[in-house]
C-alpha cells in the first residue's frame, strides 16, 4: 500500500515537472534560482567580513580603554587622592593583575 502511494507521488511530482518543462519556465526558474543562491554566498561571505570587522574594532577600543585607563591610575592615585610613594603602582599592578605579593 505504501509503495503504491510512493509511486503515485513520483508520478504527480514527474509530471509536474513535465508541466513546468512544457511551459518554458525552466530557463527561468534556474536563473531565478542561481541568482538567488550567488546572492546568498556573497551576503554570507559579506555577514562574516562584517562580523570580522565589528570583533577587530571591539578589541581595539577595549585595549585603547584598557591602557588609557591604567596609564592614569598612578597619576590619579598620587595627585587625586593624595596617596603616598609605593600604593599607587600598587594598586595599579593589582588592577593589571601583576600581584606582588
């Protein structure tokens, strides 16, 4: 029962495409189909420049932050809040992470 159910769908699907082949829109379906299948592999190759991009530029903004932020906590420390000699390298080496301890 269900091989004759499979060869019915195989019969209506062949002459289906018989139907579309007749009509002359094969050539026209396939370029349809082409186009869209470029389109799909340069807006793919496009999305992951772009992602590329948007990772370089986040590294390098966190790194500029990072290292702006840390060459001025020893002038913070010592001038803004007035702490002695050895803690304000101390505390920017803890905020680096080099611990000295």
């Amino acid at each position: 029962m269900a091989a004759a159910e499979e060869s019915e769908n195989e019969r209506s699907l062949l002459i289906s495409d018989n139907s579309v082949y007749n009509h002359g829109s094969v050539k026209s379906l396939a370029s349809t189909i082409s186009s869209v299948h470029n389109m799909n592999h340069f807006t793919g190759r496009g999305q992951k420049l772009f992602a590329t991009l948007c990772i370089l530029i986040t590294e390098l903004c966190e790194r500029l932050g990072f290292y702006g932020l840390t060459a001025n906590l020893v002038l913070l420390c010592s001038h803004g809040l007035g702490l002695s000699a050895p803690w304000p390298s101390t505390i920017t080496l803890i905020f680096t992470g080099w611990c000295i301890f």
